[in-house]
C-alpha cells in the first residue's frame, strides 16, 4: 500500500525532538507499506510575538531520505489572521502539485492533526 504522510510536526535539523512519535509511527509502517512524508517548513513572520517560532526554515533541506523514506519539505508561509483563511487553500495548491511532479502513487493519507494537515488531507 502507497500511504502519503502529512504532518506539522516531524524531526528536522533545528528540531530534531519535534514529532518524533511520528517518525517512530512512519518507520514501522514503512517497514511493509510505501511511504512518503509531507511536512511543511513553516515560515513565520519576523513579528515579535512569533520569535520561539523562528529559525532558519531555507536551511531544512527542501527533500531527503530518512532510511529510505522520501521526506518533502514544502515552505509553507504562517500569515497572521488574513492567513489562516486563505494560505491552506494556497498550499494545498502546491501539495497537488509536488505529489504530481514527484510521482506519488496514494493509496492512503495519514493526516497527524486536524488543522493543517488534516485539512490538506481532505481537500
């Protein structure tokens, strides 16, 4: 089975900690089944109140391998109220197309969170 993981929260070099139970999850999985990971760079505006959230997202490899799994780093840009109405809609958009231009055969989505990944699941 071809499964499509979407997720916020999944390790990366500034955050190796962040997600790691669904690292854990995506490595036994792939263990049976195909498995290609979609985690967004998410990219935060340079405003006060986001700092604990900012990092140098161009740094995180847009692709790579993690033992054999496919792992997509689209960036994805956080705006601040205006945003969240029109930025899933926008992103989903380049979800479709990143799954086209890579060739990714799905058979099954795992959305980890409702918001976000969940809503590109559906979409």
């Amino acid at each position: 089975m071809n499964i499509l993981v979407i997720t916020d929260f999944f390790p990366h070099p500034f955050r190796p900690h962040e997600g790691i139970f669904v690292w854990e999850q995506v490595k036994e999985l792939s263990k049976r089944h195909t498995i290609a990971v979609i985690s967004p760079r998410m990219a935060y505006p340079p405003f006060r109140r986001y700092k604990t959230y900012r990092f140098p997202v161009r740094k995180i490899p847009g692709k790579e391998h993690k033992n054999g799994v496919p792992v997509f780093r689209p960036l994805y840009r956080q705006i601040p109220l205006v945003g969240e109405w029109f930025m899933p809609h926008w992103f989903f958009l380049k979800l479709l197309i990143l799954v086209s231009k890579e060739g990714l055969a799905v058979d099954l989505i795992q959305a980890h969170w409702a918001y976000r990944a969940g809503w590109w699941a559906v979409l």
